[in-house]
C-alpha cells in the first residue's frame, strides 16, 4: 500500500466529465492505498469529503462568479489558478511540517495546459492519463458554426507547450507520464519525457451478461452517445441516413448541446424526422437502456481525445463505428470497430453510410464484432486490470526515490 497524494481540482461522482473521472479515480485507488486528495467544489456541489468517505480529502471551494458559465469553466478552469496556488502551499507546508507521502498522482485535469502545482517537489510525480489538443481536420476547419468562440482557444494548446515555463516544466519533471493515447506521445514529442505510457483516461467497474442480438426483429438500431458538439459528427451520421434511404434503419441520439438545433433543421431537411430521433440529456440508467436496445453503436467524433464512450458501448456487446482519429481509434480493434478516416463532411457522410449498409445487411457480422468488442473491453478496460498496472507504476516510482 502507497501513501498516495492524489491531486484533482474537480472531483465529483455527481457530476459528468472530468469532475466524475476525477471520483472514479480517488475511489478505486482508495480501495488499494493510503490516498489524500487535493480539490474545490463548485458551489452548491455535494463536497467530495462526503462522497469519499475512505479518503482524506483536503478541499477549497470554488471561487466565487467563477462557475457561472459552464462551458466556459469547464474548457478554461478559470479557478484552476487559485487551486494551483493553495496545493502548492499546501504541499510545501505539510512537507515542512514532516509529511511524507510516497508519490504524487494528478490525473486531471485531462488536457495539457495546466502546470501541476506538485513539480519541482522532492516527490514522484505521475501525471495522467492527459490528452487532447486535436485540431480539426482541416476539411472542417469552415464548417464548425454552433460552436462558442472560445473553444477555438483549444488550437493554443500546442503552442503552450514551447512557451509556458511552469507547464513544460510539469512535463520534463514528471517522473511518468499516462496518455489516454497513442497520439499524446506525438504531441508531447518535443518535450523530454523520463517515462511515457498509454493508459485511458478511466475504465469500466464490472461488465453486465453479454448482449446477443441474433433474431431481433425490425429496424436496425443505431445509438449515438455524446455531447451534440459539431466535433462529434453528429451532423455527419445524419446526413449518412440520407444516403442510405431505402435501408431498414433508426438512428437514435442522446446527448444535448449547441448542435442540437443545426441537427434538427438538418433532419426536417432530409424528411428524416421518422428515422432519427433526439431524445437530449438522459440518466447514465437510462443510457444503459439505449445501449441494450441498440445493434450498432456509431461515434463519428473526429476530434475525440478519449476513449470512455467506446467503451461503455464495447461493454453493452456493441460493434462499433468510429473515426479513427484520437481516443476511440486506439480504445478499439479491427475486430470489434469500422475505423474511418477523415478529410471532409462529404466523405465522412459517405463513409458512414457505407460501413452502415455494411452491418445492416450483415447480421452474422455484426454479432461477431459485438463478441469481439465484448471481449476486448474485458482485456483492457475494467478497473481491476488498470489498477494491477497502477500499483506497478507506483511502486516502481516510490522505489526510485
């Protein structure tokens, strides 16, 4: 057992994002080690003390006005600088004061543009599982208009890493670094990194019985799950039904965002109304239902950082359709997913359609790729096996220092 240091300036089993990944991370590695947390709560947030109750938690609330706009927090964390101030001090205090913890572990923020207060302190630092900093493939670049202005500030991220002192210095000094990944290791290639592992950026609890879906009757079944960002290619997967119009097919879509309205118009447009169906934010139980009731999962995101959503779907017994481009392209395999390229909006559409009409008219494949996905999210996503990979990386790290 480790006395683990875990830092996470959101943490929250009742939200969504990083603040739940963040939750799934201190519980589970609380289940294995000595673990104290370092976070805030947004106002009118349940604290993470309560939540966590095996966990020492050390907690700041959110600043206040901060909070205010959601989305603008959640791509900026404009309280991340006054929560990297107060762990540093925190840090430097209950170190003086005769402390001691093995390592320290940040495993969020995801994205690599914050610094991590704990560099530079005579501890071993694991940073990750980190990603993002996708640009969009440059066919899309005109075609992103329901986005707010300031997730173009995303296209920064690179950049920050040459110029930003305090957060390359996080990197250099971090004794290992987890991607969610393959791409993050091109990403971070200018920066001398000790040690670099792939790793997603959270992972499944258990798996329910295997789905077998051989006999179902009527329309082919396919599911979307995800924020309606232009990013996601929702607008693609609707304009692929166009293309398609005779095959027996629904597509349902859960999730909610700017790109709601564009899709909606697009689908009067193309008559789809009785083929595609919004249902906006659901509960994770209620996501679990469209999960049975769908045969074919399709997640066009072509500027995916991570993962998660490919894996949930692999653990509902789903063959998958996705861009082979960031997180979902390496969480899957040639055996369970359609992996796509992209370039434009007008080949992404044909391209979906074609690998739609593909699975439609083939039951028997579609079966297989739902065993294949079943039984590859079972190899490399349950939490049981992550965290065997975890404490091999702790105690190497601990017994370094």
């Amino acid at each position: 057992m480790a006395k683990v240091l875990l830092i996470a300036p959101t943490c929250n089993g009742d939200d969504v994002g990083e603040a739940w990944v963040a939750f799934q991370w201190a519980r589970r590695l609380a289940e294995r080690h000595d673990v104290t947390l370092l976070t805030y709560h947004k106002r009118g947030a349940r604290p993470a003390a309560e939540q966590l109750p095996a966990v020492r938690v050390v907690e700041w609330q959110e600043p206040p006005l901060l909070g205010k706009a959601e989305r603008l927090n959640s791509l900026m964390k404009p309280a991340y600088l006054p929560f990297y101030m107060r762990a540093r001090r925190w840090i430097a205090q209950a170190l003086a004061s005769g402390e001691r913890f093995d390592l320290v572990h940040q495993p969020v923020p995801v994205a690599m543009r914050y610094p991590s207060p704990a560099a530079g302190f005579a501890l071993p630092l694991l940073i990750g599982p980190v990603g993002g900093s996708l640009s969009s493939p440059q066919g899309f670049a005109a075609d992103d208009t329901s986005s707010p202005w300031f997730t173009k500030l995303r296209a920064l991220d690179r950049h920050r890493l040459n110029w930003d002192p305090w957060l390359r210095a996080s990197f250099e000094r971090a004794d290992c670094v987890l991607g969610i990944a393959d791409y993050v290791k091109d990403i971070l290639a200018g920066v001398p990194l000790k040690r670099f592992q792939v790793m997603s950026e959270t992972g499944l609890d258990g798996l329910p019985e295997r789905i077998g879906r051989v006999g179902r009757q009527g329309p082919v079944k396919l599911l979307f799950v995800g924020r309606l960002v232009r990013t996601k290619g929702v607008r693609d997967l609707v304009r692929a039904l166009s293309l398609i119009p005779d095959l027996p097919v629904e597509l349902d879509i859960v999730g909610e965002g700017p790109e709601r309205a564009p899709c909606e118009a697009l689908i009067a447009s193309l008559g789809l109304e009785g083929r595609v169906h919004l249902h906006g934010w659901q509960s994770r139980e209620n996501v679990a239902t469209f999960y049975r009731a769908a045969d074919i999962f399709t997640f066009p995101s072509y500027q995916e950082p991570g993962g998660n959503v490919a894996l949930e779907a692999m653990g509902f017994s789903l063959p998958l359709i996705v861009v082979n481009r960031g997180g979902p392209g390496s969480a899957t395999s040639d055996l369970c997913a359609m992996k796509l390229s992209v370039s434009t909006p007008e080949k992404l559409a044909s391209d979906l359609a074609a690998a739609i009409a593909r699975l439609v008219a083939d039951a028997g494949l579609r079966d297989r790729m739902g065993r294949a996905a079943y039984e590859h999210v079972g190899k490399t996503a349950l939490w049981s096996s992550k965290l065997d990979r975890v404490d091999a990386i702790y105690a190497d790290l601990a017994g370094q220092r």
